[in-house]
C-alpha cells in the first residue's frame, strides 16, 4: 500500500483503533512507522491520530519516537513515525513479561520496564 511518499512492508500490530505498519519512505528509503486508523474507525479516531502528532511533536525525550509527518491523502490519515527496529509487545516471549510478574500487566507498563531493562 503507498500513501504519501510512502510504502508499506508488513502490519506490525493491530489494536481496536489503529493499525502500525513498517514501511519505508520514497524519497530516501528510510525505514519508518505508519500508522493508520482502524478500518472501521470512525471520525474521532482520526482526529486522536491528529492529536497524537501534535503531542509527539511537543516531545523531545529519548526513547519516544519521532513524528516525521501527518499525511492526509484522500481523507486517508496516516501518522508517519521514526522506525526504531523494534517490536510489538505481542512477540515479545513470555519469559519476558514473567520476569516482570509483580507489575500490573498493562502493555503501557511492560512496554516501560522492556526499555529500561534494555539500557536505553
């Protein structure tokens, strides 16, 4: 799939509200993120997209990825992100998240204690 100047390789995860592909940019062949709202999304979860740009734009933290542009293509929004090389909570092996047992398991949460156990 191409939107904007960019092309889409593999869904990287699904969740009731979006969907985070990999792909990569046309013009330099940077690898990034996109991410789109749900098929079925309605009107509101496009406009969370569009705040969740403006957010991350406002971030300059390490660790968080980038926003490299908002494209609307159509009426077709697509959240273009820095690509980090990593991976969905979902793959991640269970030994993992056991090891992190005695926290809460919200992804948010695991997600957190994933990067701070990596070092970064």
């Amino acid at each position: 799939m191409f939107i904007g100047n960019c092309q889409t390789f593999e869904r990287i995860c699904s969740t009731a509200g979006s969907d985070l592909y990999r792909g990569r940019r046309l013009t330099d062949g940077m690898s990034v993120l996109l991410k789109f709202p749900a098929e079925n999304a309605d009107a509101a979860q496009s406009a969370r997209l569009k705040r969740e740009y403006l957010l991350l734009q406002s971030l300059d933290c390490a660790g968080i990825t980038k926003p490299l542009a908002l494209v609307d293509e159509r009426g077709a929004f697509a959240l273009v992100l820095e690509d980090f090389a990593g991976e969905s909570l979902d793959v991640v092996p269970d030994r993992e998240l056991l090891k992190h047992a005695a926290y809460p398991p919200a992804r948010c949460g695991l997600g957190l204690l994933v990067f701070r156990e990596s070092g970064q």
